[in-house]
C-alpha cells in the first residue's frame, strides 16, 4: 500500500524541466505583453501630439462620463458620499488641466492639487474596499472600478501632455517645422513633442548616441 502512494505521488508530479519550461513561458508573456502596452501607449502618445483639439475633446468628454458614473454610485448603488465626492472632487481638479492643455507647468496650482487630489482618491477608495461593513468584490471588479473612475482620465493626461520647459526652444520640445494643432486644417503652430515621446527620445539617446533617430516613426539611422 505504502509503494502504491509513493508511485501515485511520482506519477503526478509535474516533470522538473516542463516546470522550468512553463516559468520561463510565462515570464517572457509578461514580458511581451508589457512590451504590446508600451507600444499603445506610444502609439497614443503620437496620436494626441497631432490631434490635439480632439484629444481635448476627448478627455474633457472623460471627465464628464466619471462625474455621471459618480452619481449613479451615489444615487443608485448608495456608496459613501465622502468616496464619490472625493472622486467627483478630483475630476474637478483634472479638468483645470485643460485650460492650457497640452502644457503643463509642474509647480503650477492645478497639477499641484490634481497630484494631491489622485493620492487622496487612492486612499479613499481603499478605507471603502477593505471596510469589513462594504460587499464583498473582486479583484475583476476592482481592477474595472479603478481603471475606469481613478485612472483613466490621470493616464490620459500623462500621455498627452507636455511640460512647459519641455515646449522652450532648444529643451527637444519644438521641432523646426510647424503642424496643425487640431489636425483639422487649423491655425500652425510649432509642434510640440509630449512627455511621454521626451522620454522616449531620451532614452534612444542614450543606447544609440544622440540623433540615432529623426523622427519617432520610420527615422533614418545616423
């Protein structure tokens, strides 16, 4: 009987290289699937850099879409005033970003309290999920919640926006040549790189010596 458990327990375990193999798998799909996310979201960046009338649009249409999902968590589920308005409240910082979007002074009262108010909402939200007293969700749930009232509109700022030191000429914001700022055959304006194609472009710097590239898309090697 004893050998008899001892051989079921051999039989099911799981091969020492095909769990080696299975790991390996695994990691390099997260690697890849951060390296899809990247590209996405450079791709975004790009996008809103020459649409950005409509990327206006389209973040200020966010904001409004999380200030209604607000009320009916209120008005309908009945979640704690204090967690909506905090969200509600936080999406009213946001949307004095658009004022001068997409420039963005960093020590500048809007950015400065739209910085506090996304910690602040942060917390709020967990002293409502981890309350004994809340119902029961799950991480599906959460991850959904999150991405949608906390993240997005914040995430969307930081791919589209630019720093004002990095719109001064000469800072590797203003290229030489001028674009429609709407893409939509509006008035030409010098054309402004985004912070997250700054980065980028600082990084290829630095693993391929500067001016590798021309441009972010299809640039020839130096």
């Amino acid at each position: 009987c004893k050998d008899n458990v001892i051989d079921d327990t051999m039989v099911h375990q799981i091969p020492v290289f095909f769990h080696l193999l299975i790991k390996v798998a695994f990691y390099m799909s997260l690697c890849f699937a951060g390296l899809c996310l990247a590209c996405g979201f450079y791709y975004i960046a790009e996008l809103s850099e020459e649409y950005t009338v409509l990327t206006r649009k389209v973040l200020r249409i966010s904001i409004i879409v999380v200030w209604v999902i607000c009320g009916g968590l209120y008005f309908i589920d009945g979640l704690p005033l204090y967690a909506v308005a905090t969200e509600a409240a936080s999406h009213i910082c946001y949307f004095t970003l658009l004022k001068r979007f997409p420039f963005i002074n960093v020590m500048s009262p809007p950015l400065i309290s739209s910085a506090v108010a996304f910690v602040l909402s942060h917390i709020v939200w967990y002293w409502y999920f981890v309350d004994p007293f809340s119902p029961m969700y799950t991480y599906g749930h959460l991850l959904g919640f999150f991405f949608v009232c906390v993240w997005l509109v914040p995430f969307g700022f930081f791919l589209t926006s630019t720093f004002d030191n990095l719109s001064l000429p000469g800072a590797g914001g203003i290229d030489s040549g001028s674009r429609d700022i709407g893409g939509l055959g509006g008035v030409k304006r010098p054309k402004v790189t985004h912070y997250v194609l700054h980065v980028v472009s600082q990084v290829k710097a630095t693993l391929f010596g500067q001016g590798s590239t021309s441009s972010a898309y299809g640039g020839k090697l130096q």
